[in-house]
C-alpha cells in the first residue's frame, strides 16, 4: 500500500496525550500542508490561529468542549476559521464550497501530523461555544469558527477500527 494510503487506514483521532512539546516546523509542515488544499476558486478561505505557548489558555479552551478532560493535555491547539471575507456572492454556493475547501486543509493537516508521527483529533463540538473561542483568542467576528485541532504526540495507541465501502453507500450504474 502506498504511502497516502497507508496514513489514510491508519490516521485515528487521538484522545490522549503525552507532555512532550510539539515542535514549531512540525505544526508549519501541517499549516502548509492545510494551504495547499483545493478551494473554489483558489480563494483559499481558511484562517488558522495555533495555540501552543499558552497552557492557560489551552486550558481555558479546553473548558469549552465536554471533551476538555483530553483536550486540555493537547500541546497544542489549531482552531480553523472560514473568512467570511473571502465570499464572493458573484459565485454560485460559494459557502458551500469553502467549508467544503475547510474539511479538505483540515483532513490534510490531520494526514500530515499523521506522517510526522503526531496525533490529533478534529473537534466540532466545541462549534456552540464559537463565539466565547473567539472571545477568547481576540478573533474578529467575520472569522466564523469552523473547528479545533488537538494536536500532540499520542498517549496511547487508539484503537483501530477496520471500515469496509459497503454497498449501502455505493450506487454503481
């Protein structure tokens, strides 16, 4: 199996961390990684704000999610935002088309970290409380939170769970 591959079947989201730091290159790695995503019109939506200096404030983040028991242990924190300033009403679906943009640099972050021996876990939850995350990071509200990356060297080994294309997924004609 090819690399790509490879890191696809075996990337499993993290909820356990070690202290170890993470270094600085490996979260530019993931943030290049991130921009070179396709998106619509290579509006390239995505604003990113990385946390891994703070521990209060990761902490006071972590405080926002009902997941907070793991992800205060992150060594860092990547919250992902869509600029509204880059909707453009001329083009057809255009925020369709960016949160879709969103998912695709946030699923490349989480395969790179992968490869770089790292372990992240994509949080969404934490959507309903976007505004105190914004709040709290000073982020102007035309950044509309769209998720946040726990990222660390992992805990323990998640376990594996083997998924299969199922026929109730596929339509072949």
């Amino acid at each position: 199996m090819d690399s790509i591959m490879s890191h696809i079947v075996n990337r499993r989201s993290v909820r356990a961390y070690t202290a170890k730091k993470v270094d600085r290159n490996d979260i530019l790695t993931m943030l290049t990684a991130a921009s070179w995503a396709p998106s619509g019109n290579n509006l390239q939506p995505w604003k990113f704000c990385v946390i891994m200096e703070d521990a209060e404030l990761i902490k006071n983040l972590a405080s926002l999610t009902v997941y907070q028991n793991w992800v205060k242990d992150a060594a860092c924190l990547i919250a992902v935002f869509l600029d509204a300033r880059a909707l453009d009403n001329n083009i057809p679906d255009i925020y369709i088309k960016h949160v879709q943009a969103i998912g695709a640099a946030i699923q490349n972050m989480l395969l790179v970290a992968h490869g770089l021996g790292l372990g992240t876990c994509w949080i969404g939850e934490i959507l309903k409380n976007a505004d105190k995350v914004r709040d709290l990071l000073n982020i102007a509200a035309d950044l509309q939170l769209m998720a946040v990356l726990s990222v660390g060297y992992p805990g323990k080994d998640p376990k594996s769970r083997r998924k299969i294309v199922s026929e109730n997924i596929v339509g072949w004609f």
